[in-house]
C-alpha cells in the first residue's frame, strides 16, 4: 500500500470514527437514553484494572465483524460508497468494538481494533477511493486581468500618494 492510500484510508477511518461518535449521540438524544459507548469505569482505591486480553478482543471484535459483513449483504453494491445507506450498520459494528474493548479491559481504538477495522474498509470500501482532483491552469485572458489589476492598483496608490504630497499645502 503506497503513502497516500495509506493517508487516505486513515482520513477516511478518522471521518468514520467521528461520525460514529456524531451518531451516536444524536441517537441518544432522540431515543432519551444513554450513548451506546460507556464511559471510562470510576475505579476505587481497592479495585484492580483489567488488564487488556488480546486474543479475547480479537475473537470479540470477529463476532462484530461478522455480524457487520452479514449486515452488509443487504446493500446494494452500488450503494457501499454511500455512507447513508449503511451508516447504522457501521455504527452499530464500531460500537461494538467499543463496547468489547472496554468489556475486556482494552483501550479503544488499539491496534488490534485498528488492524481489524482497515481489514473490514479494504473488504467493503476498496472501490470508494476520492479520485485526485486536477488543477488547471486559467486562460491567459484570465491570468492577465489577474495580473494587471494588483499592478494598475499599485500605480493608481503610488500617484494618489504622490499627488496628495504636493498638494498638502491645499488638502491640510
């Protein structure tokens, strides 16, 4: 995988992420309960923290995986760039992997739950990539008048100056 898909894979990861995040809420607040992720757990002086199992979370995050890829099935395949055709589909598996990570003592996102989601995008959203846009040059007409303004600005400043200069006499 060459630099700027790498790049671009990791934007694309960090929007869905965010917008994850976005939804979650938003569900929440419109249903009247609690975001689907929980909070950090308050420990108390005695308690131990859990410490992260990573074969556990990557057997956890398969179950979600597998439930997403079987969700999947019922978009149409023209629809897998659309984000709005499967947008509750993501965020149910992304919360998943946050819930199966801090169940199990994980932070989220680790590398494991990384590994897993770039697994599922290069799956499902390989085809999706932004084509590059590419920049042309303006028409020489254009790039003059863009030239010449600035230029007879700057002359028009420079002989208003210059002018007031000598006139000071009369103007003050």
């Amino acid at each position: 995988m060459d630099v700027n898909t790498s790049k671009l894979l990791k934007v694309f990861i960090a929007g869905i992420l965010v917008i994850n995040l976005m939804m979650s809420k938003l569900l929440a607040t419109e249903n009247g309960e609690l975001p689907l992720t929980p909070r950090a757990p308050v420990l108390e002086f005695n308690e131990t923290i859990l410490e992260c199992n990573e074969t556990l979370l990557h057997l956890e995050i398969e179950k979600c995986g597998e439930h997403f890829k079987i969700n999947m099935v019922e978009v149409d395949p023209q629809n897998l760039c659309n984000l709005t055709h499967f947008i509750g589909e993501y965020h149910y598996f992304s919360a998943c992997t946050e819930n199966n990570a801090v169940r199990i003592g994980c932070f989220w996102p680790n590398p494991v739950v990384e590994h897993y989601i770039i697994h599922i995008h290069k799956q499902f959203f390989s085809n999706c990539t932004l084509k590059s846009v590419v920049y042309l040059d303006p028409s020489e007409d254009t790039l003059a008048i863009l030239i010449l303004i600035p230029v007879l600005l700057t002359v028009a400043m420079v002989a208003l100056v210059v002018w007031c200069s000598k006139r000071s006499d009369i103007l003050a």
